[in-house]
C-alpha cells in the first residue's frame, strides 16, 4: 500500500469525528468531504485551505495550474458555508479545474490570451 491508498481505509465518518488533520483533508473523496460538510465538521474553508495549500506544495513540480485564484476561492468558500443548509445543492463544496482552454468570464484563460496576443 502507499500514501495515496491511505485514505481508502478510512471508515465512514461519524458525526463529530475528524480523522485527518486540516492539513491532510485534501486527501479525502468527494463523497467524504460531501458528508462531513453536511454535518457541520467541516467547513468549505477548511477544506479549500487544505486543497490551496497542497497545490502550494505540489505546483513547482507538476505544474498543472495556469491560472489560480487563490483570494477569490476563499471568498468563495466563504460565501459558500454562509448558506443555510437548504441552500446547499448535492455538490456543495466541492471544487472543480476548469481547463483552460474553456472560456470563463472573468479569469484569464487560454482562448482569452490568444484574443490579446
């Protein structure tokens, strides 16, 4: 087994329990991340602070990322754990990458630099 099985051996989480540090929350699946948003032991801040701050870790080598925001995903994720629970769709907090050859309004994005250039 190595690092990256780790977090398949996880049980199902019980409310109130936190088995990853804040840290190491990037590891966890969607549908992980999905049911400890939902009771409350995690917030979409949290959990964007972990993913940011493995991208930090990660980027110079894999360099996957052409654009980032990084203030904008937090005040995004700040925005997010304000609604109510009723608010909140099935994907609640879960980030996606957009690749960048897609048009997004309002990042720079491939097509959009081709326009400039």
């Amino acid at each position: 087994m190595n690092e990256w099985d780790v977090h398949r051996l996880l049980p199902v989480l019980p409310a109130g329990a936190m088995l990853l540090s804040e840290s190491k929350l990037y590891r966890l699946t969607a549908s992980e991340v999905s049911t400890l948003l939902k009771s409350g032991d995690l917030t979409v801040v949290e959990y964007a602070r972990s993913l940011l701050e493995h991208i930090d870790a990660r980027e110079p080598i894999v360099k996957a990322w052409a654009y980032l925001d990084k203030d904008l995903i937090l005040d995004e994720a700040r925005k997010l754990d304000q609604l109510l629970p009723e608010e909140r769709g099935v994907l609640h907090g879960i980030p996606i990458g957009i690749k960048d050859v897609i048009y997004t309004k309002g990042i720079n994005s491939m097509p959009q630099m081709q326009l400039i250039n």
